[in-house]
C-alpha cells in the first residue's frame, strides 16, 4: 500500500513541472517538495504536458478518505471504474514510503530510482461541491525483492508507457508490472 510518497524540488525534472505551480499567484497552495500525505494537494499528470492541482483520496459513503485502489479490482468498484475507464492519472513522485514491522517497531523504508523521477498510477475524479479534483493512486502486489517489507507497492508506469496509461485502455497498466531497479534506504 502507498501512505505516503515524496517529492523533491532539487530534481531537475520535477522542478520543471513545478514551476508550473510556482507562478501561479491566486490558485489553491500545492504542495512541491518533501513528504506528501493523504489529502494533500499536488500536481498531477492528466494528459501529455498538462498538470493540474489534485487532492490525494476518494471520500467513501462514510465519509472516510480512500486513498488507494487496488489493481487488479478497480475497474470492478464502483468507487474507481469510472475514472479507471475515463480519467487514468499520473502522479510524480521521487519515490515513495513503506513500513515493516520489526519487533513490535515499526522501520520507514523509502523505494525510489536512481536518478529518476517515478510516475505512478492513478486514477481521479470530481467529488459533489469541490472545486478540484481528487485522486487515488493504484497498487499491485509487491515484487518478491520489496514483498518482505510489504506485500502492495504502488503502480509505476515505465516512462515509455506514460502516454499509453493516459490515452490507452486501463489495459496499458498491465506493462508496469516489471519490476523496477528500486535502491531502498532504511530509516529516511
């Protein structure tokens, strides 16, 4: 499961679409750098070059945020099948956080590429009486090298696939599931 990913506004690449946000003088604080959380506003890819402000979870019927779909079942929910046919979203990230439960203890680990700035999978959706639009991000079962921390990980889209996720059928997902060369650090 993805709880929380972060940014980092040093990337080059990331700064290239923050400045996007930067500039704008009266439009809803967005979030750039370091750690994001559930119902933080952020840019997010919704076609090839556009991004837009977005808030990190679905609101339930019982008013709880969801922050997450599974994969392999979204296009069954209801919550989700819409946006997954309609509406499928990038959300960049320079990686992204899990736990492990060491002893009772509970160990932070952040996966993120080399170098490389992360595009996971997501879907969004526009929510009665607010003005932004607000997203979920997608996982999948964790590869067998990352399975020991946790058995979900996040969805990420391979860069030559990104244009695919978003203008293709929600069957272009099935191409993320490589195994991406992640370099993990304990405790960050």
């Amino acid at each position: 499961m993805c709880g929380r990913y972060y940014i980092d506004l040093s990337d080059p690449e990331f700064f290239k679409i923050a400045e996007r946000f930067l500039d704008e003088k009266d439009s809803i604080p967005v979030k750039l750098d370091g750690e994001i959380f559930p119902s933080d506003t952020v840019p997010v890819r919704t076609a090839p070059e556009i991004y837009l402000p977005m808030s990190w979870g679905f609101t339930s019927f019982n008013k709880r945020l969801v922050i997450n779909a599974r994969s392999e079942t979204a296009l069954e929910k209801p919550m989700f099948k819409e946006a997954m046919l309609e509406r499928r979203c990038l959300i960049p990230a320079s990686g992204y956080y899990e736990w492990e439960t060491v002893n009772g203890k509970k160990q932070r680990y952040a996966f993120y590429e080399e170098n490389a700035l992360l595009f996971l999978a997501g879907c969004y959706r526009k929510e009665k009486d607010e003005d932004l639009f607000r997203f979920v991000i997608l996982t999948r079962d964790a590869s067998d090298h990352f399975r020991y921390v946790h058995d979900r990980m996040p969805v990420i889209i391979p860069r030559s696939k990104t244009e695919d996720w978003l203008l293709e059928g929600p069957d272009a997902m099935e191409d993320a599931f490589t195994d991406p060369m992640f370099h993990k650090v304990r405790g960050s």
